[in-house]
C-alpha cells in the first residue's frame, strides 16, 4: 500500500511538472509526444473508471463512466459521493468489530462530533492527503424551523414570502407539468421576469485594472452564526459591486441534503456562515441577491441555484458564473483549481473535500479550505471580464453570452422529485439501478426488486436519510438475489447491516414473500 502511494505521488508530481498552458504546444512539437499523452490520459482514465465502479459496488452508490477530463471536472462530485460512502461504510465495520452498539437517542445527548482524522505525510514534512470524517453528529435538521416533509403528496412549498427589487409581484399560482410520465404542480420562478429584462450595470462593459485580493495569510474571515451577526455582515454590502458566493453541502445523512455553510466574499472581507443555526434567516440575503446591481460571482452554480432555494429561499438576479467564461475562451480546464493556480498562482487545497461540513465547531484548516473558494474569486472576475471584452467584438458578444448562460442557469428552479413506481424513470428511479445490475433477473426476482426499490425510497423519505445510507444498491442486490423471507435472512445478506434495515428485517421478510408471490400470480395468469 505505501509503495503504491509512493508511486501515485511519484506520477502526479511528474504530471505537475507540466505546465498546462505550453501542453497544446508542446504537442504541436512532437507527434508522438502527443500520443503517448493521449495513450497514457487514456488508460489512466479507464483505471480510474474501473476502481470508482468497484467501490461503487463496494458502497452502493450509483456511479457513472466519466469520458473525458471535462467530465471529471463537472462531474467530480459522484467521486467525493463514493468516498465518503467509503468512510461511512468502514466507520460501520469498525463499530460492529469493536462491538459498539449506537442507539439512535446517543445522536441527541453527544455535545462534541468525534471526529476522525487520517493523513499522510511525505518525507519533507508536506501534507499529502487528509480525511476529516465525523460519526455521531447531533442531526442538524431537528433544530431546523421549517419542517422536513419528503413526502410524495406533500404541496409545493417555497420559502420565499418577500420579494426585494420586484419588477412584477410574487406569483404563488400553481401550474400543471409533466415530471417522468406524471403530473406534478409546479410554482413560476419567482424572479423569471427580473431576470430575463435585466439590465446589466455598465461596470460590467468597461475594461479596468484588476483589483488585487488582500494576501490570504495576512487576513482573516469572520465567522457568522447570530442574526445580530449576519445583518452586520449585510452593512458592508451596501456599496459594493461583487459578492463571490460559494456552499458546502451534505447529502448522506439527509433525503434531499442541506446547505452546512455559505462563503462570501467582498473584496475587503470574507464571510463564514453557519448556515445550520441561520437557516431561518437566510432570506435577509435577498437584499443583495436579487440586486441586479451586485454581481453574484460563482463557480459551477448549478447546484448552489438549487440549494439556495430550496433551502433559504434565496435567489439570484446577475449571476456571473465564471465556469462559462472557461467554456466560451475554451481554457483547457475548467475547474475552479485551474483558475485559482493560472490567476492567482494559489494551488487549491482539496485535501478537505471528504469533509463532514455538519462538524460543529468547524476545525481551522476546513475553515480555511471554505474561504480560499471564494476570497480570490473578485480578482479572477475582473482578470475574465477583461480577457472577455478584450477577445470580444464591439458588441461585447463573448461577455454577453457568458452573462446569458449564467442568466439561463439561475432561471432554474427547484422542484419536487417524482418517483415512478410504474417506469422506474427519473434520477432516483428504479430503472437506472436496474440497467447497472450484470446479471439476468427472473420474474421473481424482478418483482422482490421494485418492492425493496420502492421501499428504501418510502423509508429514506420518511427517516429524511438518504437511499444510500438506509440500504446501499450492493446490499439490495444480495437481497434479490437471494429473496430471503425471514428476518435472520434478511440482516444476513447485508454486512454491516444498516440501523434501519435491521430495524425493519422482519417487515422486508415479509415484503419480500408478498413480491415472490406477486410474481407467480402474474406469470400463472399472463399463462392463461
């Protein structure tokens, strides 16, 4: 195991030592310089493929192919999703080793997360890798305000009950739409209007010198946890011109996930919000969220439009998503790591990116990793704005389309997700569980299937757990493969067994028996 790491540091550092802007010119040099790129980037991809598919296996959690580098970079969110379904799997096999037995009121009385702590260090003393992991955190969403309701049935509710730089009124009438083959209501964007007539700030269209951030080891960011707190923080966004926004999450001990800090970044000051205790107060951001005035800087929103609505209630008029600009001046990479090193020459410290972000109080080097997304973005917008208008004709169209895909991104809204009993379609759908399974299944099989499918999505929702954590797709699949019908047999195909499959083992026996029989009386009538 060492001398494998050895030799993956050993290959990264020669990786490195490439510079990625000369790459397209160095290959222009030499033919089969750059095919042996192509070859090694080639294999190395498909090594990689091969070993997210086997913890996926490992772990249950749903993992796709990745195809090119691209891919990665837009995607790599499925891999910190394994991972950390790694951890938590190895967090379970140690406790069931040692004999540890948790009981679900232990999550209420712990006033201080264990946290778990796994690093390497090369011979010069360098910090090579670091895992902050957390088991037995207090559950965040007991103290949350709003209610947690993943149910199916449950109506369309959206946080927003004021609307600051309003062109038009809120709009609370609910529509029919099709989601998956169903019919589902739907509630309008609530700023659709403002930001498809919005009329940018002329700041943007003018070319001036980039302001320089303020050295990252010379400041400090001021942590925001009381409403008394975060209007202080809004004082100082009267006059600005640029917010950069940036979100940590966490989604494998909640159905839909939550939102566990939000950065922000002026260029005199950074902010750390501790979204889990101001989740009720978020809303004040709209404020200067909505203001068409102020440019939300954000790197790869798609996820953060979501977030923010559906956890706060907050939306975004002038966004300046600085992903797109990477895609229109075709960089040849687009992660924010890219822009952090070619910009600003900061190399991006992902070694906190399996972090549990529920840990409470946040431990400094997190802390730290949370600012730098977004203490640097200004001066990185101002660099972009500028090459923009500089590459652009006289009409600004590079700047222009940038500023449209950002606009069409933040137009997205949040909505209920749909499960399809009948077609399995949709993300969390039975189908696409189905379509990775190797093997034949017969009518039996098939049918235990969508049963135990449609449970762990019923049990997931109510628990508010994610399917992963309530019952992984590699257990589910031992389940059908073997159908047992009692309880014994029903803890025996998952090992480590999940708290709320054991909890309900009897009740999948039986639900497993009903399946089976299901299946006869469909094939014996399908006969006649």
């Amino acid at each position: 195991q060492a001398s494998l790491f050895k030799a993956l540091v050993s290959a990264a550092s020669a990786s490195n030592a490439l510079p990625i802007e000369d790459m397209g010119f160095y290959r222009t040099l030499d033919k089969e310089f750059s095919k042996g790129i192509d070859h090694v980037g080639s294999r190395l991809l498909s090594i990689s493929n091969n070993l997210l598919q086997k913890c996926s296996d490992d772990t249950g959690i749903s993992a796709k192919d990745y195809e090119d580098v691209d891919d990665v970079v837009d995607n790599f969110n499925g891999v910190v999703d394994v991972v950390d379904g790694l951890l938590e799997r190895t967090d379970l096999c140690l406790d069931e080793m040692v004999g540890r037995v948790h009981k679900p009121e232990s999550f209420l009385q712990q006033t201080a997360p264990e946290v778990t702590q796994v690093s390497q260090k090369s011979q010069n003393g360098k910090l090579e890798y670091k895992f902050l992991h957390a088991k037995n955190v207090v559950r965040p969403q007991i103290k949350f305000k709003d209610r947690i309701n993943n149910s199916l049935t449950a109506p369309i509710e959206r946080k927003i009950v004021y609307k600051p730089h309003a062109k038009v009124p809120l709009d609370n009438t609910e529509t029919l739409e099709m989601d998956s083959g169903s019919i589902v209501y739907s509630l309008p964007h609530p700023y659709e209007y403002e930001i498809k007539h919005l009329e940018y700030p002329e700041h943007m269209f003018k070319e001036k010198k980039p302001e320089m951030y303020k050295p990252f080891d010379k400041t400090s960011a001021t942590w925001v946890d009381t409403e008394e707190g975060l209007r202080k923080m809004m004082d100082t966004f009267e006059d600005v011109e640029e917010l950069a926004v940036d979100l940590e999450y966490h989604n494998y001990r909640s159905y839909l996930g939550f939102t566990c800090l939000m950065q922000i970044s002026t260029r005199d000051e950074d902010f750390i919000i501790d979204t889990l205790e101001l989740r009720d107060k978020m809303w004040l951001l709209n404020e200067y969220f909505a203001d068409p005035n102020i440019v939300k800087i954000l790197h790869g929103a798609d996820s953060d439009i979501i977030w923010l609505q559906r956890d706060f209630g907050l939306y975004i008029v002038n966004l300046f998503d600085t992903y797109f600009v990477t895609k229109v001046l075709e960089f040849p990479h687009h992660s924010l790591a890219y822009l952090l090193k070619k910009y600003c020459d900061f190399d991006a410290d992902k070694k906190y990116q399996l972090a549990d972000w529920r840990i409470r109080p946040v431990p400094e080097e997190m802390f730290d990793y949370a600012r730098s997304d977004t203490h640097y973005l200004p001066y990185i917008y101002d660099c972009l704005r500028n090459e923009l208008l500089e590459k652009s004709g006289a009409n600004q169209n590079l700047l222009r389309q940038v500023l449209q895909r950002s606009a069409e991104l933040s137009l997205h809204k949040d909505e209920k997700e749909i499960y399809d009993v009948k077609n399995g379609l949709g993300p969390g759908g039975w189908k696409n569980a189905l379509d990775k399974w190797k093997y034949r299944m017969n009518d039996q099989q098939l049918s235990v299937f969508k049963q135990l499918h449609y449970w762990r999505d019923h049990i997931a929702r109510e628990e508010d757990e994610s399917v992963r954590y309530v019952l992984p797709n590699h257990m589910l699949f031992a389940l059908v493969e073997k159908m047992p019908i009692d309880s014994a047999g029903v803890i025996g195909c998952c090992n480590p067994c999940p708290l709320l499959v054991r909890v309900n083992a009897q009740a999948l026996a039986l639900l497993i028996q009903r399946a089976k029989a299901d299946a006869l009386v469909g094939a014996s009538q399908t006969e006649e």
